[in-house]
C-alpha cells in the first residue's frame, strides 16, 4: 500500500451536538481511526466538532450540553412524546446552523470533506458545494433506527425528505457495513457504485504490563466492553452468568464500561458473591486492552444489524474467542470459524453456548486465532487504508 501521489487536507466534520474528539464511543473512535489512516496515506485530515469548530460555537455547544441534565429530563417527563420530537428535530436545526456559521468562521478550506451524517444536519455539504469541495457522507446507520423517536415527530417527513437530498447530493457515500449500503440502494434508491464499504478497523494493541484489580487469581473470566444501553441485553448476559455460576464456581463476570443501564445491572448482580464481578465503569479506550487480555470468553449479547462492531474487532485483535447473535452486522464480517454464534435473542442457546466453551478451552484457543486472523487480514488499519484510498481514487477518477 503506497500513499496517494497527491497529499490533500481534509476536514472529518462531525455536527452531532453531543459529540467531541475527546469522546471514547465507538464512533468517534472510528472517525480518530480514519484521520490515522488518512495520515498513513499522506492527507493531512482534522477532525472539526460543533464544540471545537470555533469559540462562538463551542460556548453555544456547551450551553446546550449544560442543560441537558436535570432540567432535561425532566421536561422530557412532562410534555407529549411527539412535542418533545418535534423539538429536538429544531434543535438539531439549530446545531446545525451553528455548525455551518462556524464552519464559515474557519480561514482554511479543504481539498475534501468527509461528514459524519448526523439528522437535520446538512452544514458541511453545504459548505462544501458552496466552495466546489467534494464530498463523502460517511453514514453509521438510517436515522429512523438510529434515533426512533423521530418517527413521533410532527416534522418527520420533512426530514425524511432532508436526508434524502443529503445521501443524493454526495459525491460518494461510506456505510460502515455491507448491510447498511444494501439498505441504502433498497431502500433510498442511490446507485450502488456511488457507495463504498468502509468498516472499523482494529490493531494488535501493546497491553500496558498493570495487574488488574479485583479478579480473583485463577478465575474464569466472561467479559464485555461497551456502553450498558439496553440495546446490548446486558440483563440477560447477567441472568446467563448467574446460571453459569452454579457449572462453574470461579467464573467472574467482568463488564467494562458505564450508562443507563448501570443501575440495573448493579440491582441485578446484588446477591452474587462480591468477588464474583468486577464493573471497573468507563475507562480510557487506550487502556481497553489491559481488560480485554483478563477475559477468557469475550460476548456481545445483542447489537445493531447495521452496525460494525468496533468491540468484535477489538476482541479479535488479542485473539479472544466471542460469542455473538447472528445479525447480519456480524455475520457479514466474520464466519462460524471465526466466532460462536447463537441466534439473535434466544439466551438459552446463549447460556448453551457460553457453557460449552468455557468446558472447551481447546476449541476457546481455536476460535480466538481464527478470529485474530480475520482481524489482520481484513479488517486492520492497513485494510481500512486500502479501501479508502480505493474510494479516493473512485472519487477523483468520477470528477
């Protein structure tokens, strides 16, 4: 893989009012990851927020940010569910407004843009047809299941309408899996050639030499990093354990990461021996690796079908065995050599499955090398780097 002959300086653009470089989710790892591959290809890329596009525009982002707590929630409570739609829908109207004025406020201008595609939000290829700059949508998922409150919304077919002009005026689209640009030429009508498959990439990490606290010496560890939003079953990974406790007495369940569901998951682990679970809350990303390395059976109980799972890959990359549902997000990527799979929400083909690798450490050693290799053949940050200096080259050679 060769750098690109000609070095252009491109904006990774991000309008979402919630997000920031600084962020360890998925996605603004994904967007960090492109701007390191875009480096290696010789651009120079630079990541622009709502919060960091300029000082006007981060002192609105936080305002907004400030009164997103108490204040929020409860007036979430007390008006009607399509009101409260219908007004988020204008506040992204407003971010995006912001965005655009900030986006203007900037002296240096692009060879290329590429957007994170965010609802209501069309500043930046506005900008860009504004100054003759190509453009790439780079979109994670469709909005509706994304964001399904939308649909409640007074303005949701005005915005459907919004979106639609956004996918077709770009120069190219970016899905981060096979199944989402299917569902874009299904569903939106775009021409499959105007749309690359760029999914997440992982890397071998350097594991920092730090003892990890809390896990008893010669546990069996199952393990999951990610945010505790319901959409992962977190619940039912925590029932799978308490029954897996009874086969397997050192079993500890180690979850990292923190959110909504946090709550729960703690009210539901209360009577397991407090040895028998570590929840060490959000964690640096840099500093994943040093857990994932204490797991011996790493689980995604439930996930996005569109989505590309940044923490299989991460799993993958230290030579985890997983176990995930079959959602076409998954199994698009990897095979039945690769990972166990159980079917999408049946939890006692999970709990089965989790009981038998556990017994098989053979066939744990197996699948974790299988899965590493896909990682490094396929989805490392040298396959990203091909694949986006193939749309590059699409792009240049369509004018």
């Amino acid at each position: 893989m060769t750098a690109s002959s000609a070095s252009l300086r491109i904006w990774i653009t991000v309008s979402h009012p919630g997000m920031d470089e600084s962020d360890t989710i998925g996605d603004m790892v994904r967007l960090k990851r492109i701007r390191e591959v875009l480096g290696q290809l010789g651009h120079s890329a630079t990541i622009i927020t709502l919060r960091n596009c300029s000082a006007a525009n981060a002192g609105a982002a936080e305002g907004s940010a400030a009164g997103s707590g108490a204040t929020k929630r409860l007036i979430k409570r007390c008006l009607p569910r399509r009101l409260w739609a219908t007004l988020k829908d204008m506040a992204y109207q407003r971010s995006s407004n912001q965005f655009r004025a900030g986006l203007e406020a900037r002296r240096d201008v692009p060879d290329l843009i590429i957007d994170y595609n965010f609802y209501w939000s069309d500043a930046a290829i506005r900008f860009a047809k504004q100054n003759r700059i190509p453009f790439i949508l780079n979109v994670e998922s469709l909005v509706a299941d994304s964001i399904p409150e939308v649909m409640l919304s007074w303005v949701r077919k005005q915005g459907e309408a919004f979106e639609m002009r956004k996918y077709r005026g770009a120069d190219r689209l970016w899905t981060v899996s096979a199944p989402l640009a299917t569902a874009l030429i299904d569903r939106i009508g775009v021409d499959a050639t105007a749309i690359d498959v760029v999914p997440n990439a992982a890397s071998r990490p350097a594991v920092p030499d730090v003892p990890l606290g809390g896990i008893p010496a010669g546990a069996l560890v199952l393990g999951f990093v990610g945010g505790f939003a319901d959409w992962y079953s977190l619940d039912r990974l925590v029932a799978a354990f308490l029954e897996l406790r009874r086969q397997f007495p050192q079993l500890t369940l180690l979850l990292v990461g923190d959110g909504p569901e946090r709550p729960r998951i703690e009210s539901l682990l209360q009577d397991a021996p407090h040895d028998a679970y570590v929840l060490p809350g959000k964690v640096p990303h840099v500093e994943v690796s040093r857990y994932i390395a204490r797991m011996d059976l790493c689980v995604i109980t439930n996930h996005t079908w569109w989505s590309s799972p940044l923490k299989l890959l991460e799993y993958g990359a230290q030579g985890k065995p997983v176990i995930a549902p079959n959602l076409p997000s998954i199994t698009s990527m990897v095979s039945t050599d690769e990972v166990q799979f159980f079917r999408v929400g049946d939890f006692r083909e999970f709990t089965t499955a989790c009981s038998s690798l556990l017994a098989d450490p053979e066939t744990r050693r197996r699948l974790g090398s299988n899965l590493l290799r896909a990682v490094e053949t396929r989805y490392s940050p040298e396959a990203m780097a091909e694949r986006i200096h193939e749309s590059l080259a699409r792009l240049t050679s369509t004018g």
